[in-house]
C-alpha cells in the first residue's frame, strides 16, 4: 500500500472524529505499490447520515494535510460496483 503509517492514522483519525461507527477501507490504485500518484480512494460504512458539510470538511482538511486528492466513496449499495470493488481493499 502506498501510504505511510502516519498517513493511514490521520485519515483513520479524521474519519471517526465526524463518524464515530465508520467503517473505513482504502481502495483502487494506493494499493498498488508498482504505481505512483493517483487519488487515495476511501469507502465509507456507516449507519449515521451524513451531511454534505461534513463530507466536505472531511474531504477538504484530508486533502490539505496529505498534499493529494481525496476521493470518498460512501456505501448505499453493496451492489453498486464501485462498492464491490472497495469491498476488495484494506480495511483500516
């Protein structure tokens, strides 16, 4: 995975700070480790609704600390394929 430990905590940490039930997987290209660049695609589970506000500050503080594009995803249906797709990535 192409992303530091450091990297992993604050999104983690940023994420539960506004969704405390969140569960959170990283998907797409940040798991390959033979690739560079790219957005950090992050699948969101939760129970709670979210607000566009608060996807905003999470999406907008993200990308100001990590210097890269955020791209959040959150679950409505599992069988949307891009669903099943973050299904394949590291739960964090």
């Amino acid at each position: 995975m192409r992303l530091t430990q450091s990297e992993i905590t604050l999104i983690k940490d940023t994420i539960k700070k506004y969704i405390n039930d969140a569960k959170i997987y990283i998907f797409g290209s940040r798991l390959d480790d033979s690739k560079k660049g790219g957005d950090i695609d992050i699948f969101i589970i939760t129970d709670k609704k979210v607000t566009l506000q608060i996807e905003s500050k999470i999406k907008f503080f993200l990308e100001g600390e990590l210097l890269k594009p955020i791209d959040l995803v959150f679950h409505r249906d599992f069988e949307r394929e891009i669903e099943k797709e973050a299904l394949k990535g590291i739960e964090i």
